[in-house]
C-alpha cells in the first residue's frame, strides 16, 4: 500500500464529489501528472512528498504527505478558476476518507495563484497545497 496514491485517490474521488468542481471539470481531468497540461481546465495532481516519521503501535506506520494540486484553466476564464478553486478548497476542507488508513492530522487547503510564465500559452494557474499525517498498518 503506497500512502500517497491512496491519499491522492481519496483527494480525487472529493474532487470529482464536489458540484462546484464537476459543474467545469470531468473526472477524467482530474489527474495526477507533472506535466503542463494542454488544454483547461483541468486539475493536476502533482507527485506527493512523502517522509516516514515512524512507527506506531501494532505494527503501523506513520507519514507526513505533502501534495499540490494544479489548478489550470484558459487565461479568459480567471472567473471560473475561482469558482474552481473555491469549490475545491471547501472540499478539501475536511480530510477525506483514506482506504485502509487513519488520518491522524490534516492540515486545511492553502492556495496561491501563480503567474504563467508563458504568456503564448496564457492559462490561469492555482496552486493548492495539502497536507496529511496517515497511519497505517503494514502486512
């Protein structure tokens, strides 16, 4: 069991739960990437970092992840990557519900609005950060 796929699954199945994300995004541009997408708007999961702080009792372990969420949507439509991002930020607001581990702390969604760097592309951009401390028992 890999903590940070599971806690990114979690964090997607909200996403696509949320009406105010799904009134704009389809579940399926709800992605884990590390690329640029190529069109919008679309939301880009971003590799997690993932440090183990140790062991619990009964055999369990317990991680520190942190994650970002990309939010991405064509530069005219700054009004939707609001709506967007605030409907995936009150999602997120709670810990979801992670298979198979406890969420022990989670830390409410911080979001930052970045600049595209390449105005020919020109796409609204958000970054929304998380961050979750998991335990859970290896086999």
């Amino acid at each position: 069991m890999s903590a940070d796929m599971e806690l990114q699954r979690a964090v997607r199945l909200a996403l696509i739960a949320a009406p105010g994300v799904a009134a704009h995004i389809t579940p399926e541009r709800i992605r884990a990437s590390i690329a640029r997408p190529e069109d919008a708007p679309v939301i880009i999961m971003a590799p997690a970092q993932v440090d183990i702080l140790g062991r619990a009792s009964g055999g369990q372990v317990v991680a520190e992840i942190a994650m970002k969420l990309h939010v991405w949507t064509a530069a005219d439509q700054s009004d939707i990557a609001h709506q967007i991002t605030s409907a995936a930020m009150l999602a997120l607001m709670d810990a979801p519900r992670v298979d198979g581990m406890q969420v022990d702390e989670w830390e409410r969604p911080a979001m930052a609005w970045v600049p595209d760097p390449a105005s020919a592309l020109s796409f609204a951009h958000a970054v929304i950060a998380l961050r979750a401390a998991l335990r859970w028992k290896v086999s």
